[in-house]
C-alpha cells in the first residue's frame, strides 16, 4: 500500500503520523456525490484502545 499521511493520531492505524491499516475505506459523508475532501469520511478509522 502506498504512504499515506494521517494526522488523527487517536486512531488506531496511525503509526507516526502515516496510516497502516490494511486497507482503507472512504465513503461520502451525506452527500450522494462529493465535490471536495469536506464532504467525504474515512471508514478506515478505529479508536486507539
């Protein structure tokens, strides 16, 4: 999987500010069609526990 920098550091996948989770998922957030970064959501992220 290519680097990709994540600066939510409560989540469970980010190791050093990059993200290692096996995969990623990212959905819109309420909008049937997004048109920026602000109307979309990371699925992905997991509290550290």
């Amino acid at each position: 999987m290519p680097n990709i920098k994540c600066s939510v550091t409560e989540c469970e996948y980010n190791s050093n500010v990059k993200c290692d989770a096996p995969m990623i998922q990212v959905e819109h957030n309420g909008v049937p069609q997004s048109k920026n970064s602000d109307q979309t959501k990371c699925e992905t992220f997991k509290p550290k526990g």
